[in-house]
C-alpha cells in the first residue's frame, strides 16, 4: 500500500517503527557492555592498573544500551516485520562494533576511533584482521576483549543464519528456510530460543578446545583467548607472529576445532536431539570435509617436494593453514610465510571457498557452489536440449528455480562488491595486491590478504583511514551475506 | 532417442556426422592459406627473400584445406544441426590458428610450434597479447600476416555472434535472435549472407581507418597493418612500443575506428538499408558509450592532477588508452606505462566491461551487465516483496527469465573460469599478478596483462610453454563466450 506522506503522517499506524529494532538492539549493546566485565577482572587480576578502561567502558555502555532499550520498549510487539528484521540485522552489526570498540580507545591501545572500530568489526564479524602489533605486551584485558568480540560475533551470526537469512530470502538461504525449526512460531521468539540451544553447544565445543589447548601446555590465559577465536573461526591471536608460537601439536587441535566450527550447527542441535547420523548425510558437509582434505593432502604433498620438510610436517603444516584460510579463522603458522609465492596466492582463491551454512564461516559457501554447479550442468545440458526440463536437486530435494536464482545472484553481488571495493581501495592508493587480496578478505571475512602490507606477515595498521572504512563496511557485508544489507538500498524497501 | 552402440552403427543415419562441419572447415583453412598470398606479396616487394616462406605455407595450407573439403564433399546437406554447430564453432577457432601459425615456424621469427600457435591464437581471437620481441626488424610479410589473422578473425566473431550464438542460446545471446536475420533461412545460408554484407562495411570501416592514418603521416603499410588491427580491436602494432610510436592526432583516429568497431555491427547494416536512427536508439550503445566517456574523463582529470599535463594531452591519453582496453584492443601508448600502479591497476576491471554484443569487442560486453544490473534490482525488490511479481524490461521488451538466467550463468562461467584459469597458471609458476592478470587478459581478448611480465611494456615470451597453452586455451574460450565451447563437455551432448 503506497500512501502520501500527508495520510503517513495522519496514521502512524502505517509508519515504519524503528521502536521494536532499537529495543533489541539496547538490549544487545546493554549485554556486550556487561560482558566488558570479564576483561575488567583479567585486568584486575593481571594488576597493570588498567582495569578502570573496561569499568568506564562497561558503565557507559550499559548505560547506553539500556537507555536505548528503555527508550523504545513502549513500542515492542511480538513479532518483527521483514522491513524490521532488516534492518535489525544490519543495526546489530553497525551499533555493536561501535561500543565495542570504545575500550581500544580508552585502552593501552590508545586507538584513534577508525582503527578501534575496524578491530571491532574485524572481531564481531569474525574477521580477524587487526590494526594492532606488539600483541604480547598489551594488558590481558584488551587481548581477551578481542577473542570475546570475536566469540559473539560467531554465535550472533549462528543465529542470524539459522533464524534471519532463511527468513529474508537471502541469497538462497531460503533452502534451508524449513529444517527443523519451521514450527517454532515468530522470528524474535523463535530466535531466543535456538539462540539458548545453540549457546550451550557453542560453549561446549570452545570449553572443550581450550582444555585441549591447557592439555598441550598452553596457559590458561592463551588457551582460553584462543579457544574463544577458534571457535568463532575468527583468528585474533594474543601473538604478532599469530598461530606461530605454538607451532605441533596445538595446530592439530586448532584445526580440529575449526573443522568442527565450520560444520552447520542445526546438525549438533539434531545430534543432541537423538539423531545420530545427519552429520554425514548433510551434502555439504561431505563435499566440504572432501574438498579439505584434497587441498590438503595436494599441498602436503608439495611442501615435501619443494622442501626438504617430513611427512607430518609437512602434512600438519597444510592442514593448519589450509583449514585455517578455508573456514575463514585466518590463523597463519609460522612456516607458512616461507612457503614462497606461489602457494600463498593459491590461499586468495582458498578463502574464497568457505565452509557450511549456518556455521560461523563466511565466504561464498560449499552449499552455494553445490547449486552453481548443478545450475553450470543444468545451462548446459539446456543449451544442448532448449526444450528439456531439468531439475536441480538438494540433498535429494527438488530445489525451487527462485533459489537458483538467489544463489546466482549471491555469486553475482560478491564478485561485483569485490571488484568495486577493490577498485575503491586502489583509487586511495594502495596497489593491485592489496587492492585486490584486501577486499577478498575483507568480504569473505578471512582476515589475513596478500602482499607486504596486509599479508600474513603484515598488519592492517598501515593503511589509509578511507581504506580501512571501506574495509570496515567489506566485512559487514560480507558478514550479512551482502544482501541483507543491500535489500535497503532499493527505494521500494522502504514503503510500506 | 537414445541408442545403444550397435544400433547406432547399424544405422548410420544416428550417428554424429561431422562431414558437413569438416567441409566447412577445410574451405576455411583454403581461404586463410589463399591470404597467405598477400604477406608474400608484401615479402617479394620488400627484397629480403623472405616470401618463399609464405608460398610453402600458402601451398600446404590450401592444399590441406581443399582435401579437408574435397574429404568431407560427400557429406554436405543444407543446414546444420545443433551440434553441429557447436563442433564447427570451436572447430574453426582450433584449426584456423594450427594453420595461421605455420608461417611464424617456418619464416623470420623461427617460432617453436608452441610460441607459433599462441601467436595465431591470440590473433584469430583478437586478443592481440604477443610473444615475439624486435617487431620493427621482421620481414613485413609476417607483420603484414599478424594483422591478417586478427582481421580475419574480427569478421568471423561478427558473423559468429549474429548467426550462431544467439541460435546455440549461449551466454544469453539469444535475446538478439530476432533482431533483423530472423526470416533468413537456415544456419548455413544465413551466414552466408549476413557475412557478405558485414564484410562490406568491415572493408568500408577498415579503409577509411587506413586512409586517416595515411593522412596523419603513417607511411602506407603501418596504416594498413594498423587499420586491420583496429577495426577488428586486436591490438596487434608493428612496433615493440605498440602505438606509442604514434603519438599525437593518430591516436584520435585510433580511438574513433576502435569505438566504431565495438558498437553493434547490425546497427550498421539498417543504417544501410536507410533505417537512420537505431544506432543511438540501441541502449547498449548509449550505456556503452557514456561509460566510456565518465572514465576517461574521469581518468583525465586524475592525470592533469597527478602529473603536469596539459587538458589536451591528458585527454587524449585517456581517450585512447581507456578506449582501447574497454573494447579490448590492447594497443599502449608511451605515457601510459609512466601512470603509475594505481591507474593501471584500474585498467584490470576496465578491460572486464568490454563492448556490444555483435562487435568484435569480447569480455563480459555492456548488453550483459545491463542485464545483471536489472536482474540485481529485480532479486532485492523480490526480497522485499516475495511474491510480488516483476519484468526486468531490455530495449522496451519484458526479457524472458531463461535469458536472464543465462546471463547470470555466463557471468558465473567467466569469473569461475577466470579463477580456475588463474590457479592453474600459478601452479606453473607464475606470480599472482601475473596469473590473474593473464587469465583475465586471455578471457576477455584484451592482449596486456598486468605487472612486469606481461604487462602494456611486458611480452608473453618468457612464459612457460604450459602457460602459453593455458592461455591459449583461455583466449579460445572467451572469444566462444565460454558456453560455446563447455556445452561440448556435457555427456548428453554427444548423445542422438
Ligand atoms: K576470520
Ligand atoms: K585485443
């Protein structure tokens, strides 16, 4: 219904209220400033005298969040509109970082806002690029701030996928729109719930890796920090030279618990539910784990010709970084960087790749390529035969032409983001590489690119503050599978 | 119908008979030997004995040509099928360049086969990249022969892309099939005709090229070597500076005759016939044209800024060197290398928007993304409303959702391949410039790349030999827009 903004204004009925959007959101920034807390007490216990940056901080937070709450809860209903379930999505992910990343500034990282703020959607989109060095002797407060950001980025993004984008329609997310949690009833409802399900595994598997980290001899600090960002797949590490320091056998259980983050959480949900084998049947599991697991024994393989490096070097050495780029963590060892040339730019086309939907992965996905590849086949078999009807199936479903459609357009909006955003990086200045490898990993929420400056040796410190705009606004889309924030560009969004 | 093999050899009349496509190539490889008289004609003019390499060529490759046909007589009906089609699309484009490649083994520049057929390739597809260094000291015969091969190989992508793809339905080309040659009869005769006419105002086109730069002071044959390398938007120049030996007003002309080359050759041919005004009326021709024009200006206002240029130098520069990467020319001029990284990096994504569609222009072509961009509109209103039911309009027409989902798996086969073809060049060695710049050079028969190697001052030469198949290869696919080709590697093609 169009209406004239005369008859908007006599019925407010009709008007687009933001109030239902801004209470969730309060509510959110109200949790993420009393989770400043914990970092608080590290700081407390590690007696640097910084703890009064995260106090002040977590004060002015949930000072903030609840006010915002306050504000807007005379207009809470059950239930959200898909125009506010937009827009929800996308204020999450713009207002969170922005509280999140007041302790940068405050803190011994005396950040300026633009580089507090691309750490802080670096780590609430699981990203994992950092503008910081000298990670080792920053307070324990700041570094566990990051794996924490990190840590609910991942499960906030768990949920958007299992609940929102299927919901939205967005980029072929719709596939997944009736498993298992079709009945639940409205979106908010819905949300908190799985949200509570979700929460426990999630915290198992990252309590569950950081006892394995304690069991080979990493601290409790390192072992929790890391825990929390492997989990996420987001690759903060509390060290410059990264995944590095513990290079053995904590780069087996890293990848591990990578592997496991990047496998689609309504399985375990499933699983605990009393459903033992869905895990395998999943399609996109199978196709992931098997295409892993070639690139890995491929580059395995290479290193033991092109070094003199032994079977379970050079075999640990390629799963680490392999699983490590493909399910966008972003964690580089420290032999990587010597691999030469050739093999790191292989790891560009890697992180293009992703892992399963509703994991904490990014990128393009396996179960997107999976239907770009029945769709190829399909073209192809269509031009041979213009008056065949042929049909795609999904793990033995017939999948809607719509879906199809979505999924190409996905494809589409990436490649095309990634072109503009890498020809707006390189018109402030930076060159083709890091134009390039930057947007990449920015999109695909990778964290480390290619090149001098912002490969894995490099850092994201040096750049321009458009740059790092930019880059900022890579990983929110790319975090929200681009068209959940692109669906607000059209002018007929926002009519009623 | 499908048959089982002892069927199909007891009735012949099943089986795939490739006598028709065979007798259409062997006339083929017969006309490009019979060109091969006018090299050695140039030869014999210039005195340095190098003509006897043009008529053993010539001799052998009409006489191959003539047994190809004379073989294959017996099999010719009116018509071709489908599949047939197919074959003797990517059949021309594999036997013409083992042919045209003859004289660069035999003659002057002493090419093994590899460096020889690369040569022919990427002039038969008019990409224009070369291996050969020392231009100005060949005998003219060859370079005389270089811009033979990419005129001829202009003319065919012409008749090519208004008779057979939009006929295979490849890469959403079907949505020109009824413009104009629809009551024409079968595939055959059509090209026939059509070719004669094209032929025509190609000739005229490429005349009035040669003439111009004769008046701008380009001796007699560097303005006819030149004019066939531009009117068919090849690239190929007569000197190791490309066109950079020519500045100043020539440049103009250049750019003129390559703008007319990428503009919709059926526009010319119903201006002929007195319809006046379609060419502008053509929307692919206004958007291509005011694309064009942003950039350069846009381009042209960067170098007044960044260097001491004057208005008319920075245009002109600009004018030319984006004119000829956007139609994919890949003519240089001098200054260009001199622009930095930055702006040349830009030139990457310039050479991906590429001309009209039934121009000699490849890369993705403007008709493509106008589609992809209404298609984009059409899927975030869809995501707003999802059951609203909308028309994506082309030329005023509601284009059929079939043509659209072409288009978008055209897209997804160019960036795939792009991507595949990129790791693949890697894997020999290459750097990650060099790798994706020469992909996407390849793909979009552009000709330079980016970085040292090969890029606008760079040579393919040092390549290795897997890289200068790889290549070769691309440049065969994207002068095929890719699906022409790929729909030979489905099964249920080769099936009755
Ligand atoms: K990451
Ligand atoms: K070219």
């Amino acid at each position: 219904m169009r209406l004239t903004p005369a008859e908007r204004r006599a019925n407010p009925a009709h008007m687009l209220d933001l109030r239902p959007v801004g209470y969730v959101i309060g509510l959110l920034v109200a949790v993420l400033g009393a989770a400043m807390v914990l970092p608080m007490m590290i700081d407390i216990a590690e007696g640097r005298a910084h703890w009064p940056v995260f106090l002040q901080s977590a004060l002015f937070t949930v000072l903030a969040g609840g006010l915002i709450a306050v504000a807007c809860s005379n207009g809470v209903k059950e239930g959200l509109t898909i125009q506010q379930t937009f827009i929800l999505t996308t204020g999450v992910w713009v207002a969170l970082p922005l509280f999140g990343a007041i302790p940068f500034v405050l803190g011994a990282t005396e950040a300026r806002f633009v580089d507090a703020f691309f750490e802080a959607m670096s780590g609430l989109t699981t990203t994992g690029s950092t503008v910081f060095t000298g990670l080792e002797t920053l307070p324990k407060g700041l570094l566990l701030w990051r794996g924490i950001l990190q840590w609910l980025g991942g499960i906030g993004i768990i949920v958007v996928a299992m609940v929102f984008l299927p919901e939205l329609r967005v980029g072929g997310m719709q596939i997944f729109k009736s498993e298992a949690f079709d009945t639940m009833g409205k979106i908010l409802p819905r949300a908190t719930q799985i949200a509570s399900q979700i929460s426990s595994i999630y915290l198992g598997l990252t309590m569950a890796c950081a006892l394995c980290y304690l069991a080979l001899g990493l601290d409790a600090f390192d072992a929790t920090v890391h825990a929390l960002t492997t989990v996420s797949t987001g690759g903060f590490a509390n060290y410059d030279a990264s995944f590095g320091t513990f290079s053995g056998p904590p780069e087996y259980v890293a990848s591990l618990f990578m592997i496991l983050a990047a496998l689609p959480f309504v399985r375990y949900v499933q699983m605990i539910n009393g459903h033992t084998e869905p895990l395998w049947r999943d399609s996109q599991v199978r196709v992931f784990l098997i295409t892993l697991m070639i690139i890995v024994l491929a580059i395995a393989i290479a290193l033991t010709q092109i070094f003199p490096k032994d079977a379970e070097t050079a075999f640990r050495e390629a799963l680490f970084n392999v699983t490590s780029i493909m399910t966008g963590t972003g964690y580089s060892s420290a032999d990587y960087m010597q691999w030469g040339p050739l093999l790191i730019s292989l790891f560009f086309f890697i992180g293009l790749i992703g892992g399963c939907a509703g994991s904490t992965t990014c990128s393009i996905k396996i179960f997107r390529y999976q239907l770009l590849f029945a769709s190829i086949r399909l073209q192809l078999r269509k031009i041979r035969s213009p008056n065949g009807v042929f049909i795609v199936r999904y793990e033995k479903r017939a999948v809607d032409e719509e879906v199809l459609s979505s999924v190409m357009s996905f494809f589409m909006f990436f490649v095309l983001t990634l072109g503009l955003l890498a020809v707006a990086l390189s018109l402030t200045g930076l060159d083709f590489i890091t134009s390039l490898s930057g947007a990449a990993t920015a999109l695909s929420n990778v964290g480390p690119g290619l090149g001098d400056e912002i490969g894995p040796a490099g850092n994201f410190a040096g750049l321009n503050d458009t740059a790092k705009w930019l880059l900022s606004l890579g990983m929110l889309l790319g975090r929200l599978e681009l068209l959940a924030v692109y669906a607000m560009l059209t002018l007929s969004f926002w009519r009623d």
